[in-house]
C-alpha cells in the first residue's frame, strides 16, 4: 500500500495523538499478538513496475476467452451480448447507491422492477424479488420461508442437488437446529431422485423438499411427480433451475412449485472466477410477504405519474429483528441489471435458441464421447446441457492433458466427493462449434 506521508507528517500525527513513536501507539497491543519477525517483503516498485508486475501475474491466468471450455456445475460459458457491458457501465447505473430514496432512485428502481418481471415471467411465478448474492444463498433463504410458512421444521433435501449449495445450506440452518433429511440417490442408479426413495423420505413432518432441476449431474428430474408428493404431505416444492433451460423446459410455475430459485450468472454474467453472481428468487403469491431481500413495487404519484418504491420491507434492517423474514439487507442489482439486458435483447426466441443450441451440441459431445475406448456415460438418463462421463483413466490426468491444448475439459468430480472416483461433468454450452467439439473427442482418443 502506497502512503504519501512524509517524516515530518508522521512526527505531526503521532504528536497530536499524544505519543513519542509508532511503538508506543502499538503498546497496548499484547506482545503475544504482536508479529516481531522480519517481513520478507520485496524491494519497492514504481506505479511503471507495479502495473508490469501485476500484468505479468494477470497473463498467467486461463480463462475462458482463450481456452475452449467444457467447463459445468454451476458456471457455464454462454454468450454475453456486446450491449450488456455498455449498459451496465453506464455511470447512473454503475454507481447507484441503495435505492431507499425513491425520488433519487427511479431508475435504478424501475431496473429492478423490470428484473422482478421478466424473472416472473420466465420462471411462470407470480412474485420475484429484487436478487440474492448467488444461487445457493437463495437456495438457503428458502429453507426459512418454509419453517415460517408450514410452521414445520424438517427439510429433505435431493442428494442430487450441487454439493456447494448444499454447504450453504447446511450453514444457514445449523444454528437453528433445522433437522436436514437426505433423500438419497445411488450414483451407480438413474442419477436422479426415485420416486421411491422420496416417498419413503418425506412425512408430515416436513416443511419443504428441495430439488434441482437439471440437477447437479445435468440430469432432468421428475419435477411434476416429486410435486405431487410434496402436497400430499403438506410440504412446500422448492426447485432450483438453470434459467438458460426454461427456454426448453416447462418452467417452476407449471408443475406446481411453490418457490423456485436459480444462478443467473447465464444470464448475461461472466465467469468472473466464481462472482459476483445472481441469486433468483421467485414465489407464488400466497407468499409475498415471507420473501426475504428486496421487492420493488411500482405506483402512481398524486398526478397519475408511475412510479417505483420498495415495498413489503420485512427486513431487519427497516423492522424488529424477531419479524424480520432475512438479514440479507442488499441484492446484487448491478448483476441483475445484467440479466435483465440479456433477457430483453435475447427475448422468448433467444433464449429457446440458446437452450436449443447448448441441448443439440450437449448431446452431440456425449453421442461422441460414448464412442471413445476408455469412455462411457454415467447415467442413460435425459440430460439438458451437461452430463457426467466415466473414464478408465484419472480425470486429473485428462484435464491436465487438455490444459496443454488450450481445453478446459470438465470438472473432476472426486475434488467434491471422495466416491465420484474416475468420473468428469462436461458440459457445452451455444458458445461451442462443432469443431471445437470434434477436436475435444480426438484429443479423448488420443489419451487412450
């Protein structure tokens, strides 16, 4: 850190503090806490050597711009649009502070505002809030509003949900003593929830059941079933979507969820070494007022002038803590701003061809894949745009291998589970040509 301050500034400063030296502000500080060794720092750098420095160290990063990725599991790689970008760095826009204002804040309400409806519209839910910080604190957040709404305790959980989220969750709800109940999936069976399993999981003791759909293996879910289920118990249906998917699959809202969730980081929203991204948040009516975060609501001003305000604030930052549906006081509106660009310039039809695109050129890499000696696929089940591979040789081998060749070839799946041994999640997205795709597969072959 650069500090301007010369000898005699230092002298004035510490003069005014009322002590002798820097030593003697620190005396207070135990010396057991104190560091009394020698920093092995480098020598100083100009501002000319620094920026060459941190360039340098920059260069060494792969990212998806140079390399092909294949890369799943909750980041994907799908085309930004240009306008995105120009949008969202416009200084109005750029540096909007917290919209508690509403008369200094209309556009940036009016941008959640237009969030929360396209949101709603994509997912087929009534109600949308303004954002959470990333799938798997929504995910979490929902937990809460089922104990609220039921006034049940139990949640089950599909061990095929993604193995962060289910991190996150299990932190949000230790401290409450919330009982989490696994409804267990055999990777060696269909990679999916059985209806089976869940019936024999789920009572009326349960508050809600969590599922994603595609789930973590990229496998579709049987949503509409699990649904059913859910209701004959009581229990509230909470899924967790892959938005770019809703352009091809039934949406949340027709088979009966009662809260839905999802990563909108497809949404416009880069990589970006795993943040910020965007939590999508969306419910039935019935439940406005459990929502947790943000919710903008639009009115009209006393000359019939539209206009647009929080509303609905049950946070505990504008009420008493014990009413308070969340402590999440923020939403990522910068991300969301994103995302509602990319949804309006995409539209209906462009987001059904990029689900098209990514589901076709999916399948086509699994279809060739599953022809390379040493290769199969894990699970013979529908699958969206990602979908897990065995291999006879160690993952790490075949990823460090790809690296060489400017591939990111997937995901090794033992980094999050010691019993995933020798299996990959691979994914392709619009962004890959059938060339990249065919050089991927003789790169497999080759490894053999």
């Amino acid at each position: 850190m650069y500090t301007p301050h010369t000898p005699e500034d230092k002298k004035l400063m510490l003069e005014k503090i009322g002590v002798k030296s820097f030593e003697e502000l620190l005396s207070v500080i135990p010396d057991k806490l104190r560091f009394n060794g020698k920093l092995d720092l480098p020598e100083p750098l100009s501002e000319l050597e620094a920026v060459k420095h941190c360039q340098e160290i920059a260069g060494r990063n792969k990212h998806q711009q140079a390399f092909i990725s294949f890369l799943g599991g909750g980041a994907y790689d799908h085309y930004i649009p240009s306008v995105i970008n120009h949008i969202i760095s416009r200084s109005e826009f750029y540096t909007a502070y917290t919209p508690y204002q509403a008369e200094v804040s209309q556009g940036t309400l009016q941008a959640i505002y237009e969030y929360q409806s396209l949101i709603c519209e994509l997912f087929g839910m009534d109600i949308s809030n303004a954002g959470m910080y990333d799938a798997a604190s929504a995910f979490a957040e929902t937990c809460h509003m089922a104990r609220s709404i039921t006034k049940k305790n139990k949640i089950l959980i599909a061990d095929t949900i993604h193995p962060y989220y289910r991190q996150v969750i299990n932190t949000y709800t230790h401290g409450l003593n919330i009982p989490i109940v696994d409804c267990g999936c055999e990777l060696d069976a269909a990679g999916r929830v059985t209806l089976s399993a869940f019936e024999n999981s789920i009572d009326n003791d349960t508050a809600a059941v969590l599922v994603q759909n595609p789930n973590f293996y990229g496998v579709l879910e049987p949503v509409r079933e699990l649904a059913e289920i859910a209701h004959k118990h009581g229990a509230l249906f909470i899924i967790c979507v892959d938005p770019i998917s809703l352009g091809l699959l039934n949406p949340p809202g027709n088979y009966g969820a009662d809260i839905a969730v999802g990563e909108g980081q497809s949404l416009g929203i880069p990589a970006s070494l795993g943040g910020p991204y965007l939590g999508i948040l969306a419910c039935r009516k019935d439940y406005v007022r459990m929502l947790p975060g943000r919710l903008v609501g639009k009115t009209a001003d006393i000359e019939g002038k539209p206009g647009y305000v929080l509303v609905l604030q049950t946070r505990e930052q504008h009420i008493r803590r014990d009413k308070a549906t969340s402590n999440i006081c923020t939403n990522e509106a910068l991300c969301a701003l994103a995302a509602t660009v990319y949804l309006s310039v995409m539209g209906k039809q462009g987001i059904a061809e990029v689900a098209k695109q990514s589901y076709a050129k999916s399948h086509y890499l699994a279809q060739e894949i599953s022809k390379v000696n040493g290769f199969s696929l894990a699970f013979k089940q529908p699958f969206f745009k990602e979908f897990v591979v065995k291999t006879e040789k160690e993952p790490s081998y075949i990823i460090n291998r790809c690296l060489k060749e400017k591939i990111f070839a997937g995901i090794d799946m033992s980094r999050l589970n010691q019993d995933w041994q020798n299996m990959m999640l691979v994914c392709a997205t619009e962004m890959r040509s059938k060339q990249e795709i065919d050089k991927f597969v003789k790169l497999l072959k080759e490894l053999h």
